[in-house]
C-alpha cells in the first residue's frame, strides 16, 4: 500500500484537493491518502465551511500555524511538517497551487528526499513582488511531479528547461469541483439574501497584498466599486486582510451605500453568485478562472496575471488598480460590450481522475 499526503492551508486549496481526494478512492486498495491541513487559513469562513461544502473528511492532521510574517508562516509550517512527514514517511507528497502551505510543505519534503508532485505547475506572472510568484518558481523547481493546467504552463516549464518527463498537462482541477457542485450552486438562495437579480449586479473581491496593503490602491478600486454602484448594485464579501485595512486607512469613509459589504462566503454560494453577476472585479486568481469555465465577464484589478489563458480566450479584463480603467471598462461592459469567451482545453471536470491515474502508474 502506498501512502500519499496531500496538503492544503489556505482557501483556494480546498477545492483542489478535494477532487483528487476523491479520486483516490477508485484506488482504494493501493494508495491510502491522507490530508494535511497546516492552517494558514483558519477562521470558520475562510476553511471549514469548504471541508463541508466539499464533502471533504476532517484533515487527518491539522498543523494550526495561523497568521504571521512570510518567514515565520513558513517556518512554523515546514517544522510542524517534518514532524508529520518523520512519523508517516510518505511515498508522495501533493502540494497545490501557490500559496505559503504550497512551497514549505514542497521544501520540507524534498530535503527528506520525498517524491513530491505540485498540481497547478509552470503558471508564472513573471512579477517577483509576489510571494504566490516565488512560491510557484521555487516549488516548480523541486517537485517530481508537475501537473500543468493550461498551455502557458507547458510553455513556461520548457522554457526553463524543466525534464519533459516530468510534466503532464492534465487540465484544471478546480474546475473538477465547480462542475461537481454547480447543480447544489443552481439552487442556492444567496442571490434572495441580498435581494439581488440574476444579471443585475456586479460580484467584487480583493486581497492582494499589492492592492489591500496599498492606501492609494486600495482608495482607487473602492472609488471606482463605489461609482460602478451607483448604477448596478455591488456585492463585495471582503477578505479579513481587506477588512483590517478598509478600517486601518480609513477608506470605510468611503463607502457609502452603493456597495454591499458582507463576510467571505461559502464555496456553493460564491458560485451561485458569480454565475449569476453580470460582472466580476477581483484579484484573485481561482476566480480569474472560474470566471472564464463560466463565460461571466471579469475585470482584474492587477497589471499581470499567471493564467494568460483567461485573457485569451476568456473575458478576463486585465486592468490594474487604476480608477478611471476599471470604472470605464465596467460602464463598458454594463452597457453591452463584452468580450467573447471560450473554456480552456481539458477543463473538463475530469483532471482530478488523469492526476490519479498517473500518480497511481509511477509511484
Ligand atoms: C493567502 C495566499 C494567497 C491566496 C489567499 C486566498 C500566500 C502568500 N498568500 O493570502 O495566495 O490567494 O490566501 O485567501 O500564501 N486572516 C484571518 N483569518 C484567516 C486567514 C487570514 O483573519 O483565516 C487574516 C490575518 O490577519 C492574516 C491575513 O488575513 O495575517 C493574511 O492571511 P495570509 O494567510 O497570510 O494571506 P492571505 O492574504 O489570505
């Protein structure tokens, strides 16, 4: 029997590992999988709504490392890690997307000398005052495995001169958990709780340091959600890191009715509300996708993004943090100029299962 652990700490882990988790299962008898949680996110909002809307088991361990610096996060999380890994000594360990639970626990397994497979491969923005980028860069780089999700993956790992047989193009496996759920999405009542119209508003999110941490960024993008209000109704469920900072720069002065701030939301009701909203402002990276899987229009709020594919054959609108852009291409886009959109080879819901067929032949 082979012992695989997969990881996740923050929000946009768990709807990555819980498709691979259940495709596992079809490998019972030969892989048993085990799920880490190192606790990078930890509030109610931010982690165990998702293990229950993702019909995820309990972690089998929870590293609870919470908040601190880059170097501290982590720290914390690759010394509780090696404990982990002394006790079970995995054959594989899984480690998804970009975040700090991504690369520490990447480092700590390949200094034991422990096969390691980074799903989300070879995506880079080419801006290293992004810890996501640093983190993508470095665990690409020490992983034996790279599970890639769209071409500029592919392109990006041979151009760094990546060993061909270590990269598979399996599609991506977000996507997996959004076409699993989009039915249960179909027939939430959240659009009802804001007394929202399907079409009639606009969806936003923020929590990039290089906009949230940044007063005159941040002013600018709420300026502009404030005036895009004035003529669609604004949904704005705001990140805790975003909401310290609203308050600490005073920028809550700002908001004046025409946006309707609420808590983070669950997975099944950010769904319904994406699918529903006649547009999207966000700089994150999962809903740059989900987004384009979707064909709902998506302005970004920053200058570079390592899912090009979004832009090319998606609506995804890249646009900075500038005032005047983000309010004039939402206008634009509210009065009827849409960009025209495809979904991205193998975004099919079936990456999770290609991953495990794979890792099952060569572990
Ligand atoms: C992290 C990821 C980012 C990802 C994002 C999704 C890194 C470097 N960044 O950013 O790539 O897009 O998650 O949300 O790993 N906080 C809480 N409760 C929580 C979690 C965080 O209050 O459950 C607050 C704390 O004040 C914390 C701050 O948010 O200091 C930032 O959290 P952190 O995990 O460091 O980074 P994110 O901004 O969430």
């Amino acid at each position: 029997m082979k012992k695989i652990i997969s990881v996740v700490g923050a929000r946009p882990n768990f709807m990555k590992v819980a498709p691979l988790h259940k495709a596992f299962q079809n490998y019972k008898n030969e892989i048993k999988h085990i799920i880490c949680h190192t606790g990078q996110h930890y509030d109610e909002k931010m982690s165990k709504i998702f293990f229950e809307e993702l019909e995820m088991p309990e972690p089998d361990f929870y590293l609870g490392v919470g908040s601190g610096s880059h170097a501290e996060q982590t720290a914390k999380i690759m010394i509780e890690f090696e404990k982990i890994l002394l006790k079970e000594n995995p054959d594989l360990v899984v480690v998804v997307g970009d975040v700090n639970s991504t690369i520490a626990c990447a480092l700590t397994a390949a200094k034991l000398n422990i096969k390691t497979a980074h799903i989300e491969a070879g995506l880079r923005s080419f801006d290293r005052q992004m810890p996501e980028e640093i983190n993508r860069i470095l665990t690409d780089s020490i992983s034996d495995f790279l599970f890639v999700s769209e071409k500029s993956g592919l392109e990006n790992l041979h151009r760094e001169g990546v060993d061909p047989k270590k990269i598979f193009f399996v599609g991506n496996i977000m996507i997996d958990s959004l076409v699993a759920h989009i039915a249960k999405a179909d027939n939430s009542d959240i659009l009802n709780q804001f007394n929202l119209n399907p079409g009639e508003y606009v969806l936003a999110t923020l929590h990039r340091p290089s906009n949230v941490d940044n007063q005159e960024n941040l002013t600018q993008i709420i300026d502009a959600l404030e005036e895009i209000g004035s003529i669609k109704k604004v949904l704005f469920p705001v990140h805790p890191r975003t909401k310290n900072n609203i308050y600490k720069f005073g920028i809550n002065n700002r908001i004046n009715g025409n946006i309707i701030l609420t808590e983070p939301l669950g997975y099944i009701e950010f769904l319904s509300l994406i699918k529903n909203s006649a547009l999207i402002i966000t700089d994150s990276g999962g809903i740059q996708e989900e987004s384009t899987f979707l064909g709902v229009q998506c302005i970004t709020a920053r200058s570079n993004t390592e899912r090009p594919i979004t832009v090319e054959v998606g609506a995804n609108h890249l646009l900075g943090s500038n005032y005047e852009k983000i309010k004039n291409t939402a206008i634009d886009i509210l009065n009827g100029k849409k960009k025209k959109c495809s979904i991205p080879a193998l975004w099919d819901g079936k990456t999770a299962e290609r991953i495990a067929t794979i890792i099952a032949k060569k572990i």
